[in-house]
C-alpha cells in the first residue's frame, strides 16, 4: 500500500508539474504587453530672431497757419501768377498763390515764396531780401 501511495504521490506531481508547462485550453485572450516608447526629439535649429527696436515717435504739435507772406509778384489773371509760382517752385522756393477776394488788391493774386508764423521772423527776412537779394519789389502780407 505504500508503494500505491508513492506511486500516486510522484504520479500528482508530475501531472502539476506538467500542467505548469501546458496551459489547459482556457479562452484565447490577448496578452497584453508593455510597449515603452522613446520620444524622439528632432534636432532643431534655433535661429535668433532679432526684433526691430521700436523708437518712440513722438507726433509733432501742429504747426500753426503761416500768417506772414513774402510777396514777390501780384497779377490780375490767376494763369500769369501760376506760371511765375512754378518758377519760383523750379527755383527751390515753396511757392504759393494767394487769392483774396475783397479787401484792397482783392481782384489780384499775389504769388508768395516764403511764409511765417513769427511777425519779428517774416520782418527779418523781408529786410535781408530787399537788402540782400536786391528785390526792392518784395512786400509783406500779413493776414488777419
């Protein structure tokens, strides 16, 4: 009887160990396995951006209307005094035409080369033009 017993005994055992190696036909599940993945980094150039330095711009006051005119010729046809301001205008000056309707001399216009806003400024300049220049028929407009 005791060798039945053994015999029993190491017959068990080598059905489990048996058992170990060959799984018993269970539903076929999928077997999950760890997937490690490593993030791959591009190399990249990294290019300096250079930013545009910003200046401050501070806006002007306005300038207020000229008020002083250089006058270097008056005439009755408004076509003769644009002629003579292109001229002036060739010549470098920042030439004007400038009609005044009533008034003395309403009916001309005057064709001016040089504005103020200063009164002592448009007076200087006026004496060194007829001085100067030797424009005697230069006058001053000043307007109100």
């Amino acid at each position: 009887m005791r060798k039945l017993t053994t015999a029993l005994a190491i017959f068990a055992l080598l059905i489990g160990a048996g058992c170990k190696d060959k799984p018993a036909k269970e539903s076929k599940k999928p077997v999950k396995t760890a997937v490690h993945q490593k993030k791959v980094e591009k190399d990249t150039v990294k290019e300096e951006v250079k930013t545009p330095e910003v200046k401050e711009v501070i806006p002007e006051p306005p300038k207020p209307d000229d008020k002083y005119f250089l006058i270097a010729g008056s005439f009755e046809k408004q076509q003769n005094a644009e002629l003579f301001k292109a001229k002036l205008v060739a010549d470098g000056f920042n030439a004007q035409v400038i009609e005044r309707p009533g008034g003395p001399n309403g009916e001309f216009y005057k064709v001016s080369y040089k504005s103020f806003y200063d009164r002592s400024e448009a007076y200087a300049e006026l004496r060194s033009a007829r001085n100067n220049e030797g424009r005697d028929d230069v006058w001053l407009l000043v307007k109100k």
